[in-house]
C-alpha cells in the first residue's frame, strides 16, 4: 500500500540531533521516509545526521543529506538547487531549525537576541522564500514551519527572543499561507509543548537546573496534564498529517501538540 507521502521529495531542515533518541527533525525525517518521501535531510553537522539517516533507512526511507547554513541566503539557494538536482523538485518542507537562550528583555544581550532571531524566524523565512518558487513550477506543495508552545504562553523561564520568534512564525505562516493559496501552496505550524527530545539533556537541563536532568523533567511533566511527555515523533506526526493530502483543506493554522499544556489556566 502507498505511503501518504509516495514519491513527495520533503525537504527537511533541523534533521540532525545533539544526541541519540527522537528529536523532531530526525523525527520527522524517518516517519515522512517510512511513508513514502524522498528525505532530503538538512543540518549543519553532517555527523549529527547520522542516527538519522540510519533510522531512516531502518524504516525502509529513502534519504539525502545536506549541510547548510539556513541562516545564510546563498547557502539555503544552493540547498535547494541540490534538491532539485537530486530528486528533481520540492514538494513539502519542513522548517525545524531552532533553539532556545535564556535571558529576558534586560539580562538577553543585544547579540544574543539578534542570534536567536536569525536562527528561529530568519530561518524560516530563508527557506520559503527559495522553496516556494520551485513549489511554484510544480503547481504547489505543503509547508510545515515549527514554532513552540513558548510563542503562546509563559512556558517556565524568560527566553524572550525565543519566544518572540516562536510566536512570529506563526503569524509568518498565515500570512504566507493567504498569499500563496491561490498557488495550491499549504502553509501551516506544529507548536510543540514540553517534549523529551536529546536537547532536554545536553543542553536545557545545564541552562535551568544546574545540569539536573532529572530535576528538570520532573518541572516540565508537571506542567502536562495528559501526564507524560511526547517526544520528535509526536511532532513529526503532526507534521506528516500537515504535509500529506489528508490535509487538503488545512492552511493557516497551527496543530498544539502539548498534551493539554496549554489549555491550562495555571
């Protein structure tokens, strides 16, 4: 039986991980390559794709990696003609790339605010803009941007420019949504809640709890009134639905994949 993305070739940025288990990229690019896509896979560290390529493969997908710096216009063109040359167009992307740093409007340094910015929404708005004209060539295609339940609410810390991106690409989304539709070009977000990604140990639990990890889990379950985390793959399937033709009719919205965080009033 076909795959709900058979023969789509899915662009997917942020597909490597800093350390074994789900992140969302690598998620994302084993799930769209178990249902049929042509991975091309995009990170800066060819080595943090790895894991990905293998889990991938392990799920009888077919993938491509590519290093690239989505933050750098030039490298993101080439990233795309690569996909092109590859596999011969783009039909779905997903925007993956992103980060979190510490710091409210006083204690963020103006260069880290101007880092955060560059490497959540510049991103983003770097990829679509030199995807959607090879959307374009072949009368559409489905875009996937993940934002944070960060970009919602107060989610525990101040991360002020992380939370400012989250939130703009969500609004970024819509609107490119309005104006491409016409085009049969889908845009929509994923706004992950408190998951349990490889980034939860090496590199959150240092910057919020002194490099307790098990301290820091402990928070952020209780938050989650469904009573567990998800991890990359509950996102990654929030992001295949986006991406397939079951979501025909889906564009401008988000999908909250938090487990009920959000909904909360405390």
């Amino acid at each position: 039986m076909a795959g709900r993305l058979q023969d789509k070739v899915a662009i997917i940025t942020g597909a490597g991980c800093v350390g074994p288990g789900w992140g969302n990229g690598r998620a994302a690019s084993a799930i769209f390559g178990r249902e049929g896509a042509k991975v091309f896979a995009v990170d800066l560290r060819a080595e943090a794709m790895e894991e990905t390529v293998a889990a991938t493969r392990e799920l009888g997908g077919e993938i491509t990696t590519h290093t690239c710096d989505v933050t750098d216009s030039a490298q993101v063109a080439a990233m795309v003609r690569a996909c092109v040359e590859r596999y011969g167009r783009v039909d779905v992307l997903v925007n993956n790339v992103g980060g979190s740093a510490a710091g409210g409007a006083v204690a963020l340094s103006e260069e880290a605010w101007d880092r955060q910015i560059d490497f959540n929404l510049k991103s983003v708005f770097l990829a679509c803009k030199h995807v959607i004209p090879e959307m374009e060539t072949v009368g559409g295609g489905a875009i996937v941007n993940t934002a944070s339940t960060s970009g919602l609410r107060w989610t525990g810390s101040a991360q002020v420019a992380y939370a400012s991106a989250k939130a703009a690409i969500i609004q970024f989304s819509r609107v490119t949504a309005v104006e491409y539709a016409k085009k049969n070009i889908r845009v929509n977000t994923v706004v992950p809640g408190q998951m349990h990604t490889p980034m939860v140990e090496t590199r959150l639990a240092g910057q919020r709890s002194g490099g307790n990890v098990a301290s820091l889990l402990q928070s952020r379950l209780a938050r989650i009134p469904i009573g567990f985390m998800g991890d990359g793959r509950d996102t990654a399937h929030a992001a295949l639905f986006l991406a397939s033709d079951e979501a025909r009719f889906v564009t401008g919205t988000e999908i909250v994949v938090d487990g009920g965080m959000t909904a909360r009033c405390d």
